[in-house]
C-alpha cells in the first residue's frame, strides 16, 4: 500500500471522565484564567447542564450568552466577539453542541483579527493565536471540539460560511457521558449520523492516510456498539460514552483528511431549507457511498463482517429513523436548482475521491427527491 504524503495536527488535549466538567476550572486553560466568556444555548442553560460546569468557576466568569441558535449565526458572532473585547475575555468556555462551538470558535477568530466573519471564510484566514477555548459538548455529532473547522449560517445571503483553520482548534475539550443523559432521540439521532458521516467521508477523502483511517474506522466502530443503544435506552451512560468518544474520533479524522460531497450536499440543504445538519448527511450518506464505492469501504466491509454499505443503510435509515426522501425534509421541486447551485460551490467536493460534475450533482438530488 503506497501511502501519499500528508500532515496530521493533532486536536487539543482531551480529559474524558464522570464529573470531569464540574473539575474544569482545576485543568487546562481555565486554571489560570481570569474572565471566561460562557457561550451556551437556551435549550442547554434550561436543562440545568449550564449550571453543573460553570458555578465552580464562580468570579471568573465574566459574562454568559445563551443567544446561541441552531447553524451559528453571522450577526450573533460579530456583536459576541465585541462583547468579549469590552469584557476583556482571556478563556472561552462553550457548553453546548456543534453550533455553540462554531460560535465560541469564530467569535475568538473576529476578536483576535477585529474583521467581521463573513471576511474571514474559507481557507488559512485566521494564522494567529486565539482565546484559548474549552469546550464541554452536549452532544455527540458533530466533533467541533476536535477539529480546525466552523460552518456558521449567513442568514442574509441564504449560505453556509465555512472556516478552515489550524487556530480554531479548541485548546482543552471535556468529554463528560453523563451531560448527554436525557438528550432527546431526535437530537440523538440527527448527532450520532453526523458522526457517523464524518467517519465514513474520511476514509475516502482525497485527503486520506493513515492516522485520519485509523481514528475513523475507529469512530465507526464505537458507533456500531453503541449508537442503537444510545437511541433506544437514553439512560444508558456507557452507549452515551462510546458515541461521544466516537464523534470526538471522527472530528480528529476529518480535521485531518477532510470530507466529501456527502457533506456539500447537507451544507447545501442547510442552507436553503434549515434542515438540521446530521438529518441532512443522513439523506445524503448512503447515495454518496454508493458513488464513492472503492477499497476503503472494503476495508471496512471486512472488518464489519458485512456490506459496510448496507451497514450504514440501516443505521441511518431503519434505526436512527432518518428519511430517505427530500420531500421528507421540506424540498420541493422548484428547490432543485439552488440545491445543486450551492452544492456546487461547496468547498467540500475538492475532497471527494470521485469528482462529481453539476449532471452527476443533480442526477443524486433528483433521485433523493
């Protein structure tokens, strides 16, 4: 096997243990800090998660915003990041899910360059070192703890905005199992297929070695033990564990190899139909393999005993319940057009291992319709 050269950073450090975000203040970052910024979200202050993490911190925290909204938002970041430059923030601590993250990640990137974010998109913009972050997850999808990305909405312009930058990586992030207890299934669900799909589009990226392999087939299997479980017994702290180390995985994978069109398709559905971002994978997961089909999913067809193709159909669709229809998600037919528009313009299918041109783009969406 030829192996192509390639570099691999390494996410932050990681501390995975029950109570371990209650001790966060005694590690990392926040030992030292002086005013913490808090950036959470409704749903996680309600839920009495917030609390747990942050009263330990006690004079320390400078200020907490819960403005957080699904698909981080442009506005939001901006007027965050002026926030933390008049509290004189030196730590950011974000509790929360992928978008909370994003947030914390982007407004640390507009107060270090004083740009908005919309001038900061795309590739290597940042280059410069940010307010250390720590991240708590909530969820266990989308592994932003772990890698050098954000996906942030710009709800003027109807588009995802991407971030790709080795400065966005989270300096310490705490994996507590027992945060996600009582999570709803819907939230379960759409969270562990977007892990999932980060597994997958790693180990055929264009980008591929064998570090990013390694944690994504690993990744993969985590989720094949204990993703059922954590969807039928919600309770069940172990299942919880093997998901919210897998998407912490499959987040180190992706920060190295990269994604696919799997990925250009849901930032696309995101963008235009506010279709939550691991439902949007799930429609797109298994026609995409299916284009894909080569010696990396064979490598994992043996190490599953079984069509890793078929394996993914039905951990998506039958047990997390994801539909396989866009009209399940609230596509019409007039929607066709601007799906493969903003597909096509999606940074990710740079990476994809078979090149898909605009008749190979509309033929998938057409057929999910």
């Amino acid at each position: 096997m030829r192996i192509k050269p390639f570099m691999h950073a390494p996410s932050g450090s990681v501390t995975f243990a029950a109570g371990a975000s209650q001790q966060a203040g005694a590690q990392g970052p926040l030992k030292k800090a002086q005013r913490v910024a808090v950036v959470t979200d409704k749903g996680v202050a309600a839920a009495g998660v917030l609390g747990r993490v942050v009263e330990p911190l006690g004079a320390k925290v400078a200020f907490v915003d819960d403005g957080v909204i699904p698909d981080a938002d442009c506005a939001h970041i901006d007027a965050l990041a002026a926030k933390m430059k008049e509290a004189n923030v030196d730590v950011i601590l974000a509790v929360g899910g992928g978008s909370v993250i994003d947030t914390a990640k982007c407004a640390a990137a507009v107060l270090a360059k004083g740009k908005p974010i919309a001038e900061l998109e795309g590739m290597a913009t940042v280059r410069t070192k940010l307010a250390p972050l720590v991240c708590v997850p909530t969820t266990a999808g989308t592994g932003s703890e772990a890698t050098q990305f954000a996906v942030v909405k710009d709800r003027v312009e109807g588009r995802k905005r991407i971030l790709m930058d080795t400065s966005l990586v989270p300096a310490h992030s705490i994996l507590e199992p027992e945060l996600l207890v009582g999570l709803p299934r819907e939230i379960t669900a759409a969270t562990g297929v977007d892990a999932l799909a980060h597994a997958i589009e790693a180990m055929a990226s264009r980008m591929w070695n064998p570090i990013a392999t390694s944690l994504a087939t690993n990744a993969v299997l985590l989720l094949r033990d204990s993703f059922a479980r954590s969807l039928s017994h919600g309770d069940d702290v172990e299942a919880r564990a093997g998901c919210l180390v897998a998407a912490n995985m499959a987040g180190q994978a992706i920060s190295s190899a990269m994604l696919g069109a799997c990925h250009a398709f849901a930032h696309a559905l995101g963008a235009l139909k506010g279709v939550p971002h691991g439902v949007a994978n799930g429609v797109f997961l298994v026609p995409v393999m299916k284009v894909n089909a080569g010696p990396a999913y064979a490598f994992l067809s043996a190490l599953l005993q079984q069509d890793a193709i078929e394996f993914v159909e039905t951990l998506v669709h039958e047990v997390a319940r994801i539909p396989t229809r866009l009209r399940d998600v609230g596509v019409v037919e007039g929607d066709v057009d601007a799906l493969v528009r903003l597909t096509m313009a999606d940074a990710d299918l740079a990476t994809n291992p078979v090149a898909l041109d605009e008749e190979a783009i509309r033929r998938i969406i057409r057929e999910r319709l």
